[in-house]
C-alpha cells in the first residue's frame, strides 16, 4: 500500500512521522525518532506525570495476569495506568489511535487496541535485559516508548539499550530525552533500561493484536 492511501483519519502534521516510522519497522523492525510529539504535548504529558501523587503509583511486576508478579531483582520502575481520565491522556491516546489506524492502513499489521503508562524511575532504578512479549501472551506484538524529560544529557545515564538478538551484547542506546519516542517488534528486541542519575519519565505503551478464543475477548475492550 502506498502513504498516500493511509491518510484518512490521520492529522496532517504527523504524516511524515508517521511515513518514517512504517519504513523503518519494515525496513529493519524498530523505529527511534527523536522529537517526535510536539513540545507543547511532551510538555503537558511530563507536568501531568509530576502531578500524580505517590500513590497514584505502584511498583512494576512481570507477566500478566496469573503470571504477574513483582521481583526487585528485575525492575524498580513505578507505573500508572494512562486511562484518558486527564486531558494530557485524552491526547496521548488520540495520538496512539492515529498512528495505529495508519500502521494498520499501510503494513497492514492487524493492531487491535493499545495500552500504556506512566512509568518513574527514581535514580538508580532499572529494568534489566527482557522481551515485551510474554509467554502464552504473544498478543503484544508493538511496544513503543515516549520519553518525557526535559533537560536531559548524557551525563545522566538511564538510556534505553535496543539489542537486535540474544547474542547482541552492544544494542543500540537511546536516551531519554523530551519527546523522543522509540518503537519496535515485542517479540524481536530483548532490551533493557540503565540506571539513570535523576528522577526519569516515560510512557510505555503496547499495541496489541485481537487474540480471542471462543466468547473470551483478549484484549478486552
């Protein structure tokens, strides 16, 4: 399919984003583009984050479901749920939707529904070496990160490693800058988030096939 015939439905500001984001997940299965969203929207997303209180927040786990469970060992990160309920989300969300009406237009790649949080690492927080997707859970099959902090240098650490197999040991960093927003196949990219040397703000989000079986919907609606 050609961009041209993908663009209904998506704002014309964002088409060359967009466009630049399907070659590239074609191309080679992950996608970094810095700045990416507007100022003005990282911004609202960054000051709504630091809004939330403390217990808005709760400690990050593993697995899904009856698998989930938490292990310091792995992660330290705090997570929120991004529920539209705030006018930063309603517009974090209505973005997410736009880029999967065209992902879906011009790879046809059958995404179903989306979910994302707020993510807090406080400074020596990690995230070690992992997969997106889970065992028995394959429906995660795009996992995208949106970075939110403003000021950010090298200096600071925390970047995100992106390796291209198991037995890729150097991976491509990223940090985590204002707007930035990294995407790639759930179950292609192990990866892993470094410590970081100040508070660090992100979204991470997960696009998501419809793998229902008989009358049980997963995702659910």
């Amino acid at each position: 399919m050609s961009p041209h015939s993908a663009t209904s439905e998506v704002p014309s500001s964002n088409l060359d984003l967009f466009e630049r984001i399907a070659v590239q997940l074609q191309q080679q299965g992950y996608s970094i583009q810095p700045n990416a969203l507007s100022h003005e929207m990282a911004m609202s997303l960054y000051q709504y984050q630091c809004s939330l209180t403390h217990s808005a927040f709760e400690n990050a786990g593993i697995g899904r479901k009856q698998k989930f469970h938490k292990n310091e060992s792995v992660r330290t990160d705090k997570v929120c749920w991004i529920d539209g309920s705030s006018d930063a989300g309603v517009q974090w969300l209505a973005w997410c939707e736009a880029l999967k009406t065209y992902l879906n237009r011009r790879l046809f790649m059958g995404l179903f529904s989306f979910e994302s949080h707020f993510a807090y690492y406080q400074p020596g927080d990690f995230y070690k070496r992992h997969y997106d997707a889970f065992r028995g859970a394959s429906n995660r099959v795009l996992s995208m990160v949106t970075y939110l902090n403003p000021q950010w240098g090298a200096q600071d650490k925390g970047e995100l490693v992106l390796y291209q197999h198991d037995e890729d040991a150097t991976g491509v960093s990223v940090y985590p800058e204002l707007g930035t927003v990294v995407l790639f196949l759930s179950e292609e990219f192990p990866h892993e988030v470094k410590p970081a040397r100040q508070n660090r703000y992100s979204i991470a989000g997960w696009y998501r096939v419809n793998t229902s079986i008989g009358n049980k919907i997963d995702p659910p609606k």
